[in-house]
C-alpha cells in the first residue's frame, strides 16, 4: 500500500510523524517499571581497526548493529537488513530487482567523480562488496566507523568510511545446532495509473494521429484500414470509435507482467561446537528468489567454517574460509518497464487482445510508425535473456603469541579470490533481431572476469595499566595488499537460427572483442596509542603511511595522523555525588580530527596508455597499430584527501532507560581528481588534476529507549537520523561542472556541482503550464497573436495546448533555453525507527525508515509522455490533456471560442498532443521534479517463542515461529513506483533520478527459527 499525499512538501508532515511513532517519552518518570534497568549491564564491545574497545572507551564515532537486529530482518543480503539502522549510512537499491545493485555512502561520501564506496573490512580483511556477499546470519555485528579517529588507521582507504563486520565464531560448551528458514511471498505493491478504458484510449490515439498526420496509420490497427478519402471518415470518427470501443476490454500490462507471485526461500544451518581449547562454527545458507517478472531470479549458496583455538598458553591460532556462489537471471536490474506501460492496451482491428500479448508485435507497429519503440516486453524477456553468476572464495589465517606478559603479537594472512561471468542472448523473436536481421541477427555477449587478493598484516599489542588508574594499550602494525584483475568479453553476431546458443557459437560472427589484466599492490605501516586515565579522560593518536602503486613514482606515500579524546564527566566525583547523577548517569564529551586518503581511483591514471586502433596503408584498412590514448598521464596524482573534525556527546538518561548519541562533524576533502581538458594541439583530450574540494557537514542523532519494562511485558525503541549537507569548494577553474544522466526519450537531465552549492542540483527548464485561449489575441482572418507581457517561446509561434516555459531572458519575457535549477536529489535527513515489544513468548517488532526533503527526477513519468502512436499513457495525462481535434469535425480547429468550448478546464490541462510539444517533451522540465520524501513502514514482524516445557519435549533449547510483511505501507507524495531510487552514475553526484525501474514489491514472510 502506498499512501500518496498530495501535499508536496512532506517535511511538516513526517517530523510529528517520527515523534508519534517513536514512542519517547521524554523525561517521563512515570510509567510502570517493576524491573529497573541497571547501569551495570554487559560491556558491549566495538570492533575498531586491528582491535576492539569497550563502547564506553571510544573516543570516535562509531554506529552499531548487532546480530539481533540483522536477525530481526529476513533479508536476501546483509544490505537490505542493514538499511535505516545506523546514523550516517545511506543505503538506495537501484530497484526492486532480484540482484539489484545498491549505492552506499556514509556521511554523504568523499569524491565527486571517484568511487565513494566505504571499505569492508571482515574479520580483519578487507572483502569488497561484502554486505552483498556474507550471509547475514553469520554476522556477529556491524559497526559503521565514520569519524576520523576511527577511519584514519585504514589511512589510504578510510575516506568514504569503513564498516567493519564480525562473523560469528564457536561458543564453548554444549554442541548446538540452528536451523533458520522463511518463505517470502512477494507481490506487486503498487501500480502506475495507465489509461485502461479503451474508448478513450482509441480517441486519443486519433488525435495523436490527426495532428501529427498520420491518420491512415491510425485507421490501419483501429479502424479496419479505412480509406481516409472515404466519406465520413472524419466527421464520423468519434461515433465510430464509441460504436466499436465503447464496451471493449483493455489488456492490463501491468497486471499481467507483474501481477503474479514471486516465491523466495531461505534455508539456514550452522553449528557450534566447542571446549576450553578449541571452538569450531559451520554454516550453510541457501537463498533462491524469484522475481515478480519472468526469467527474474536469484539463486545464493554460501558455506562457511572456522575455527579457534589455543594450542598453548599464550598462543593462539585461528582459521575461516567462506565459499559463495550467486547466479542471477535477468541482469539484476530491469530498464524496460516504461515498455511495460507504454504497450498498447487494445489491438484495435488488427489484432485480438491473445494477440496482442502472446506475438512480437513490435515489427508491424514500428512499420507503420517509426517512433514506436517499445516491443512486446513479454516476448522479449524471454526472446532476451541474460545472466550473472558469481563466485567467490575466502581463506583467512592468524597466529597470535602472548609474550613478556604485556605484549600480544599477530601474524594474520588473508586469499580472496573471485570470479565472475556475464552472458546474453537474443533470439530471432527479439528486438535486435528484428530490427537488423542481417547485421546483427541472432547475437549475444560472454564476458569473464577473474580477481584475487592476498593480504598479510603484522601487528604488536601492548596493553598494561599503571597504578589501577593509568591504563595504557599501544598498537604497531605493518600491512601488504596485492590485487590482480584479468577479463575478457566479446560480443557475437549472425548465429544460425538452429543452434544451441552460446553452448555453440562456432558458426556465429565475432563482432567485437576486449581483454583486460591489471595490478596493484600498497604497502602500509601504522600504530595507534590509546590512554585511559580513571575512565575518565581518554586519549587515542593513530599514524598510518600508506604507498600505493596507483600513483606515481614521486608520489606514492602518503601520511594519515589523527587524534581524539574524550571526557567521561559523569565518572567524575562531583557528578557521581551530585543528584543530577540519578538522571544523567551517563555523559561523555568527544572530540577527534583525523586526515584520511582516498585511492579508489583508476589503477593506471598516472601514466598513458597504448591502445589498438587501425592504420589504413595505401587506403587499404585491417593494418593493427597502437596509438597513445586519448587521456594523457599525470605523474603528479596523489591522494583525494579528507581533513575530518567530529563533535560527539554520548548520554545515559535514567538508570541508562534513555542513551542518546549526538555527533557534529565537518569533513573538507581536497585533493579530489576531476579529467581537465586540454587543447587539440596537445594530441590528447583530457588527462586528471587534483583541483577540486568540498566539504560535507552535518549532524547525526541516536536513540535507544527501554520505555517500559515489567516482569512480563518489554517495549523498547532504537531510532537515528542523520542531516548531511554538502559544499562545492572549488572545481577546475571553473564556477561549475555538469553530469548529465539519461537520454532524450528516457529522461534527459543535466546534474551541476557548482562551487559554492550543494551536490545534487538538477538543471533544467520551469514548466509554467500551457498556453491558454486567454494568451492570445485573434484576428478576423485566424491569426493568433500573443497578448502583451505573455512570455515567448524559444522559436516559433505558440498555439493554445502547448508546453510554456519561464522566461530566462535579461527582459523577462522570453523563454530562450537557458538551463536553471529545477531540484536537488540530495535529502535533507534520513533514518530509521525500530519499535520493539515483547510479552511473554510474543514479540512483534515494528521497523519504519524515512528520507525528507531529496526531489526526485521522475525520468520514467517523462519516457511516458506521449510521443510514438500506439503507445499508451498515464491517465494524469489521457484524462486532461488539452485538446485541439474538434469531434463534430475529426478535425483540429484554430478557434479560440471553439477550443475553450473543448476545454473548459484549459487553466489546469495538459499539453496538448501537437508536433510542437512532441519535441518540447524531451526538455529537461520542473513538471518532472517531485519531493521524494517519504516515510515507510519497511517491516513488520510477529513472532511467539515456545516456552520451556514445551521445548524439553521435542528436545529443543529455542523453537520461535514468526510472520513478517515487507514494505507494508509508503506515506509520499512522490507519483512514480518508489521515491526510493538510485542516481544512474553515482548516488553523490546524481541522487533523485528514477528511470524506468525495476518496482519493489511488498512481501509476506513465514519463518522458523529452531535450536538444537
């Protein structure tokens, strides 16, 4: 269920909103508490880099998440578990497609046109893309490093943050076995309002035709090819369509591509077993999903093992590996759905609605109008398949030895290897064979691609406390990587229409071809000094140099250094015996500054590159000759670097029943790589500088909150939000910098960083309605004039219905095409909230995550505005657009009188279907801009807990069942499927762009949980 508001502004709506259903009750003292929550409770412990401190030890800022919350979220991956529960973490999907990629930035990220993905770190090791690989029931916690004390100690790789996951280990004692399972079923959420009456459908065909001339090709599908010199073809159109149309049904396409049911199962087995010595954990997920469009699916193995153990007093040793397997069908992605919405919902007279579905009618269409460009997408998922698979494997062994009673020292060793292989194919019922049958024809792509990385690191602990209050732990550490990446694709054509597809491609024609093979390796060095004085004052200093072979000779080292301290005023005496102790129990002042790099950049930038080109002799060409390419090297490259401040205050309200976290931070990154132009008479078109800077600034908030607790009944609330607000400090010379995303027919806008603005800015041009009756003035002979102080179009003379624009001229009265802000993508806050009750063996937990202030560029509402014959529109549009065909005659009219008598309502209408505005269509316009604000209830889960009696009678420890709906309900005022959408080339620099895409679906979840 989506709940659309109409209201575009939602940031008045969703701020009580978050307030009401939160729960806080602050400073409330009177409810009901048999059972006081003590501020004695378990240490809870993060993991840092190369070691882990007690949460009231940190001096930086770190976000949590542990198994039980990753464990309340059945989820295909980690990523969509992880989603609204920790400050400063944005998490977008690019769709509701099985495999889709994921955009994640913490703290808004830290460049412009390099990668701003925050480094993994498991178990110590470093492991790309791992929220998407680990199965999140072997995940032990989460925790999201963002503050420059905290990120500095991975130096070279810290800027985009880190987000370091513990896996879960052994246990000492009895032998137990877990045994995890669900079944989703997922169902389509939310459908776009397309024009499904056929009358009405068929009448605007006619004046899409009309006015564009192409009547006969409109007669050809709807009105059995009658001959448009025959009498009454006009003045009888309109009756002629009633007649025929007026009780005929209309195919559905959404429903009848994405109507079904898709199935998900998960089945998950681990055991622990252990003893004093040796601990030991195993566990196998298997995950398949299918989407709710056909040949859409997932499929995930994954197994993993390790083990701990002490052989001696003092020394440690420890093994893991992981194995996982993922194939996915259909890409992970689906770009076709405005081919979903654009298909024609009656075949007219040329084809029965059987036909309609069940035929490629893409070659009779295009036919007879060559705009039409959207093929049967149900044939077509099945004429053009594509997958993914993926596999991976990761050994990972340490050593650790106690010695001279203070001093710990680790060896540890890391192999990750991967490979990946992507294939396509379209047979002789596809688009690109219909549309080139001999060029192309039957055709189709392989491509593999094979990664591994080895990783070794040293490091030496000292921990001592002098005097019971002096407290004093030292780390020093030296670290390798080496990476190697090698591909290869080609892409084939002409296959012979019987053969056994890619299986066979000894008779097919290779189009194109490409390889690949790169290296790099860095070599770091580190320490970190923490000092703890009466756990009160607490002091931590990091260095880290890190030299990588992506840079150049002179510049390949870089240095990290960061510091951070922190005050524990509540430990201090006078607050321990003041009264105010009973209150704030809890209170802790931080403050850390750190330098961090980025080097996620390419592998080679330095140098310029050789590639193959052709070099005709005597006019004849196929002579291979290499050539320098187009990008020149640049030595100097160095780090994109981050100066990083942060502000925390950590709070324990009321026994610890209320603990706030507050984080203000200020992250300028300098140094940032952009590809500068450079003049012809170079021979070269660009080449990389470090020239640009921005800042990023913001604050960050997180709640926990026992609000009741009795003997029986718990009820528990965890929220965060997040306001992150970026800068443009300098680009290349120049005041700003476009993106463009999309294209002319499926959304073109362009995106600017300007200096002085914040990231996100859409451009584009201010849609001010149409041109009405009331704009012009006519003249006895028909001539239409424009009335004083009306704005001009760019070109040409306007007619009442079309498109009007603002003006941009210095005079104020012309509209010339002069790009403006329309929008910004980048939301002013985000986050999360977690209701959580239980009573006795029941519990139901209530997650809700929401995003406010970021507009949206809705491409895929744009894509469907009409511009081919045949297609079909949103009915926002078919019900109001401005119309010029008058139905007495079949003909369009100039009539001022006449023409408001057909729109009487022309103050609030649409365009008009005019050759003018078909064109105008494509402008990049504010009438696509919406807010994406929104507020979703992302989960809601009911579970009941078996109690012991029974549990000793089947021979178990823990049995719970439990019942989850996925996505249940969305408050936004946004049209399109989602407002949750994902930037096309980066979520930094072009967030709020939604083309077409895959839409999420809404799932109800059965599940068991069982202990042996």
């Amino acid at each position: 269920m989506s709940l659309k508001i109409t209201n575009k502004n939602l940031k008045p709506l969703i701020a009580p909103l978050f307030l009401l259903a939160s729960g806080f009750v602050f400073g409330q003292t009177t409810i009901k508490d048999t059972a006081k929550v003590g501020t004695k409770e378990i240490e809870e412990v993060v993991v840092i880099g190369y070691g882990k401190v007690k949460k009231s030890d940190l001096t930086g800022s770190v976000a949590s998440v542990s198994a039980k919350d990753l464990a309340a979220t059945p989820a295909m991956n980690a990523l969509q578990a992880l989603q609204g529960r920790a400050s400063g973490l944005n998490i977008v999907t690019a769709g509701g497609a099985p495999g889709a990629a994921a955009n994640v930035t913490i703290r808004g990220g830290a460049s412009i046109t390099q990668g701003t993905e925050p480094l993994y770190i498991v178990d110590g090791f470093q492991l790309d893309n791992a929220l998407n690989i680990i199965n999140p029931n072997d995940i032990e916690s989460i925790d999201v490093l963002k503050g420059a004390s905290a990120i500095a100690i991975y130096g070279a790789r810290g800027s985009n943050g880190i987000i370091v996951i513990k896996t879960k280990s052994g246990k000492k004692g009895k032998t137990t076995i877990n045994y995890n399972s669900f079944m989703s079923f997922d169902m389509l959420s939310k459908k776009l309002d397309m024009l499904s009456n056929a009358e009405q459908y068929v009448k605007y065909q006619y004046e899409l035709a009309q006015l564009g001339g192409k009547a006969t090709q409109w007669s050809n599908v709807f009105d059995n090819s009658l001959g448009t010199d025959s009498p009454g073809f006009y003045t009888g159109a309109f009756n002629r369509i009633s007649n025929r149309y007026g009780s005929a049904s209309a195919l559905d396409w959404q429903e009848k591509m994405l109507g079904g049911t898709g199935v998900t199962q998960n089945q998950n087995v681990n055991i622990s077993v252990g003893n004093e010595k040796t601990q030991a954990f195993i566990s196998y997920n298997y995950n398949k999903q299918e989407g709710l469009l056909q040949n859409f699916n997932e499929t995930r193995n994954s197994l993993r093992a390790n083990i701990n153990s002490e052989l001696y007093k003092g020394i440690r040793v420890d093994f893991s590996s992981m194995f996982n397997s993922n194939s996915t069908n259909g890409g992970g992605a689906y770009s076709g759905m405005k081919k979903i919405l654009l298909q024609p919902i009656t075949g007219g007279t040329k084809f029965t609605q059987d036909q309609l579905f069940n035929t490629q009618t893409f070659p009779d269409y295009s036919a007879l109008d060559s705009g039409f460009d959207t093929e049967n997408p149900y044939i077509e998922t099945q004429a053009s398949t594509s997958n993914k698979r993926f596999r991976s494997f990761v050994a990972n062994a340490g050593i650790e030895f106690d010695f001279l009673k203070n001093f710990t020292f680790r060896t540890a060793g890391s192999y990750n290897w991967n490979n990946s292989k992507s294939t396509s194919f379209s047979d002789a019922n596809s688009r690109a064979y219909l549309t080139d049958p001999v060029n192309t024809g039957i055709n189709g792509s392989i491509a593999n691609a094979e990664n591994y990385r080895y990783q070794i690191t040293n490091t030496l602990t000292y921990n001592r406390t002098f005097g019971e209050k002096h407290k004093v732990t030292a780390l020093v550490g030296q670290e390798a990587v080496y990476q190697e990446s090698e591909g290869n694709s080609m892409r084939l054509i002409k296959f012979p229409i019987f053969n056994y597809g890619l299986d066979d491609i000894t008779n097919a024609t290779i189009s194109d071809k490409d390889v690949s093979h790169s290296s790099t390796a860095m070599s770091s060095y580190f320490g970190r000094v923490n000092y703890n004085y009466d756990d009160r004052y607490l002091l931590t200093a990091t260095f880290r140099r890190d030299g990588s072979s992506k840079f150049g000779p002179d510049k390949k080292w870089g240095n990290f250094p960061s510091v951070a301290a922190a005050w524990r005023a509540s430990q201090e005496s006078f607050w321990q015996n003041s009264k105010i102790n009973n209150v704030i129990n809890d209170l802790k002042f931080r403050f850390e500054y750190g330098i961090t790099g980025n080097n996620d950049i390419g592998n080679s930038l330095y140098t310029t590159n050789l590639v193959l080109t052709d070099y005709p002799i005597n006019n004849t060409p196929g002579n291979p000759a290499y050539t320098t390419s187009n990008t020149v090297g640049n030595r100097g490259l160095q780090w994109e670097e981050m100066k990083a401040t942060n502000i925390g205050v950590d709070l324990g309200l009321f026994n610890n029943r209320i603990k706030l976290t507050s984080e203000l931070y200020r992250n300028d990154v300098n140094g940032m790589l952009l590809p500068v132009g450079l003049p012809v008479s170079t021979g070269y078109s660009t080449r990389y500088e470090n020239i640009a800077s921005m800042r990023n600034q913001g604050l960050e908030f997180t709640l926990n909150s026992i609000n009741i607790k009795t003997e029986g009944f718990r009820w528990s609330t965890d929220a965060n939000i997040g306001f992150n607000k970026s800068k443009v400090l300098a680009l290349d010379g120049r005041d700003s910098r476009p993106f463009s995303v999309g294209s002319s027919r499926s959304g073109l806008v362009t995106y600017y960083a300007t200096v002085g603005e914040e990231l996100g800015d859409m451009y584009g041009y201010v849609y001010q309605g149409i041109y009405t009756t009331d704009d012009f003035i006519q003249a006895p002979n028909g001539t239409l004039t424009l009335k004083p102080g009306v704005v001009k179009p760019s070109s040409g003379t306007p007619k009442p219905g079309d498109m009007k624009f603002a003006a941009d001229n210095e005079a104020g009265d012309q509209f010339t095409r002069k790009l403006v802000k329309i929008g910004n993508g980048t939301p002013d806050f985000i986050g999360g909230i977690s209701n959580n009750f239980s009573y006795k063996g029941f519990d139901l937990a209530i997650f809700m995550k929401f995003s406010v202030g970021g507009d949206i560029y809705n491409a895929t509402k744009q894509s469907l505005s009409p511009y081919a014959l045949y297609q079909n529109v949103p009915t926002e549009f078919g019900n109001n657009y401005y119309h010029l065909i008058d139905p007495n005659t079949g003909q369009a009219t100039t009539n001022l009188v006449r023409l408001k008598e057909l729109n009487p309502n022309e103050d609030s209408s649409l365009w008009s279907l005019s050759n003018t505005n078909t064109a105008n269509i494509a402008y990049p316009s504010s009438y696509y801009v919406e807010d994406g604000s929104y507020l979703r209830i992302a989960q809601l889960t009911l579970g009941y807990s078996f109690n012991k009696e029974f549990l000793q009678h089947v021979s178990l420890t823990n049995a719970r069942i439990y019942v989850t709906v996925n996505n249940l309900a969305t408050i936004t005022g946004y049209s399109g499927y989602d407002p949750e959408v994902s930037a096309a080339s980066g979520v930094a620099v072009t967030p709020g762009y939604d083309t077409s895409s895959f839409p999420r679906s809404r799932s109800y979840v059965l599940g068991v949980n069982l202990t042996f």
